[in-house]
C-alpha cells in the first residue's frame, strides 16, 4: 500500500485552488507508515488523487504540495524545477550575478531557498523533505551553476517547527567573501556572516527606488543593516546620511561599503534605533528623509499586537522628527503582519504625530521574490513611501 493522507471532507478546496499546504487538523487519515520527509500521495475524503508532496507528522504543517502527477524526487525533478526558476531570474534581471534563484513555495519547491552571490551559493532548507535531500539538491546546484562553493544558512526559527535543528556551513566547495553589484552599487558580502543568506536581497528594487526622493536631503536611515539604504541615499545626492543599527558587525560592514563605494557625507552609528529616535526627538533634530527598515517584529499570530505597537511607535517618532515636504520610508518584513494593518498603523501613527500623509509608492519584495497568488504566506515585505506635510 502506498503511503498516502486523506484529507476531511471539504478539505480540499484550498488546495485545488493552488495552495500547497495541508494543515495536520486537515486530515482524516493517514495510510501506511510515512515518516518524516517522505513523498506521500495526498487524496480526496473519498479517495480521488490530489497530488503528490512531503510528509511531517511533527509539524502544524503536515503536507507540503509538490506536483499534482504522479512524482518522485529525482535528480532530474529537481534539476527541471531549479531550472524553470532560473530561466525567471534571468528574464527579470539579465546582466545580474546575484539574487534569488528559489524562493520556496512561490517557485513549487516548498521549503527550499537558494539565492546566487556571484559564483557562490547560499541554501536554506526550511522543511524536513528538503533538508533530507540537501545533498542532491547541491549536486543538482553543481550541475547547473558550477559554484566555488554552496553554504547553507539553516538559522532560521522556522526549522524549528519541523522539529530540525539551526545548521550553518560550507557544503562544497570553497568559500570566500565576494563583492556584489547592485543597481551601481557594490557590497561586500560575507555568506556565513551575513544576514538571512548573507544579504537582504528582497529590498533591491526599493533601496533604488529611495533615490529620487533624497537629492540635497538630511538623510536618517534606522535599521540600516551593512549600509544598503544609506548609500543609495548617498548615490541618489543627499546632503548628508545619518545610519544607525545596533549590531557592531552590522555598522562595521556598513563602513566598508562606504569605503568601497568612496561614499561622501555618510556617517555610521551603533545604537538600539528606538533610543536614538527618542534622543534625536528630545534634541528637536530635524530631517528631510528618514527610512525605517525594522528586523520582523512579530514571529507569529500570538506578537501582532505587539508588534504593531512597535511599529506606531518607531513611525510616529519619525514623523515628527521630519520637515514639512519630507519624506518617510518605512517597511515590514513580519509575515503576520497584513498589509492592511501595516498601512492603519503609519496612518494612526501619522495622527498621532499630527501630520498628513500622501503615499507615494507600496511595493513589496525584489520579483525574484515571487508570491504565490493562491498563497498568502508567499507574500511577507511591505514598503511605503510617504510624503509628509
């Protein structure tokens, strides 16, 4: 007998609708003796075929979709999928050498992340099929990309809830640091010290897009991270750029960026953002821009409300540290964070400033980040641009 899950009666709808997730609270029964990380049949209450995907019975997530055929993972599935990303990639930025080649669900390879640093590559596995068959896909990776080395950057607290444990390391290979460019800009990028893979990729299209708002402006950048915002300011001719992180490393990597970007009139600061936004407001200092790019402030549904009090807070004290005419910029990467709540909250915070707000651009992630339509879950960065009388 085939291991197999059948689903409740009803069940099915979410997922002939194109998402890939099957909830353990969905499902009826499970046939067979699937353990974790197995290619198991997904089927109807009644028994008619759903689809093919990876088994967890340690996870909320039970079933992750892969294919809705009869599939097995091969070299070649594997090689096929990767493939078909790529081909994506290389339509939506032709002359890169760096950014994302797979982004998990959104690219039908649920739990699977791998993002290109020039001839280097950085893998997350964030569900227990992926993280079994890490090594075939890094033979896959080989095959296609011929890399000095693969890293995998296996931190994230979501491999928790797939009971897998935090891993970082060389794979194959050898590594070594490499400069990026992007959108004329050059970073330094160390894979295994870097964050996330080794930089914030999702945010490319909106550092660029920061810089016809800031020619001749006081620039402050909160949560600048190694500089990614603060020297597209730079670039886009500000008057002058404040940056503050409260990581030594972060501002450390943030200064070599500059230098290697001979960036003019940027100044680096370590401290904790909500501090400095205090100390700044209770100094009456004034900008023309300022940029709010936060770390997630909600891990899961239980945080939201406390996340978006951080959120009105850290925007409200931006607002009022802006010149009439200025601009704010500021984003969410929180996944439990709606969009919806994440726009009521820079509006309650703008009332609660008093000042008025005209949005001027709502994007979210870089394209090489695709949603899923039919997966809300695939969907996480919200970025705004406001103007500020």
């Amino acid at each position: 007998m085939n291991n197999q899950i059948i689903i409740r009666k009803n069940e099915e709808h979410r997922i002939l609708a194109g998402h890939q997730w099957v909830f353990s609270n969905e499902i009826k029964t499970i046939q067979g003796n699937p353990e974790a990380g197995d290619v198991v049949e997904l089927a109807r209450y009644d028994g008619k075929f759903l689809g093919h995907g990876f088994y967890n019975p340690h996870s909320l997530i039970a079933f992750r979709l892969l294919g809705r055929d009869h599939l097995s993972i091969t070299f070649e599935f594997l090689e096929e999928r990767i493939r078909q990303a790529l081909q994506l990639r290389q339509r939506i930025y032709p002359e890169a050498e760096t950014f994302r080649v797979v982004h998990g669900e959104a690219d039908f390879l649920p739990g699977l992340i791998i993002d290109k640093y020039n001839e280097f590559l950085s893998v997350q596995t964030l569900s227990v099929g992926m993280d079994r068959r890490l090594s075939l896909i890094s033979d896959v990776l080989d095959s296609l990309f011929h890399p000095k080395a693969i890293v995998q950057r296996n931190e994230s607290p979501l491999r928790s809830l797939e009971h897998l444990p935090p891993e970082k390391g060389v794979l194959r290979g050898t590594l070594g640091q490499t400069i990026i460019n992007e959108n004329d800009l050059k970073f330094k990028v160390d894979l295994l010290a870097g964050q996330k893979t080794g930089f914030f990729l999702d945010q490319r299209e909106n550092r660029k897009a920061i810089r016809r708002y800031v020619k001749d402006a006081a620039v402050l950048d909160c949560f600048c991270n190694e500089g990614g915002f603060a020297l597209n300011a730079a670039f886009g001719e500000a008057k002058s750029v404040v940056a503050v992180d409260i990581s030594e490393l972060a501002v450390a990597n943030a200064r070599v960026n500059t230098t290697i970007n001979t960036a003019k009139n940027v100044l680096f600061e370590e401290a904790d953002v909500f501090e400095k936004l205090k100390t700044l407001e209770e100094a009456q200092s004034r900008f023309d821009v300022v940029i709010l790019d936060p770390p997630s402030f909600s891990r899961n549904k239980k945080t939201v409300a406390t996340a978006l009090k951080g959120y009105k807070e850290i925007n409200a004290r931006a607002l009022k540290l802006l010149n009439p005419g200025g601009f704010l910029v500021t984003a969410s990467c929180s996944h439990h964070v709606t969009e919806d709540a994440f726009l009521d909250t820079i509006e309650s915070a703008g009332r609660a400033s008093h000042r008025f707000l005209q949005l001027l651009e709502y994007a979210g992630a870089a394209p090489d980040h695709p949603t899923l339509v039919a997966m809300p879950e695939t969907s996480y960065l919200k970025f705004a641009i406001y103007a500020v009388r």
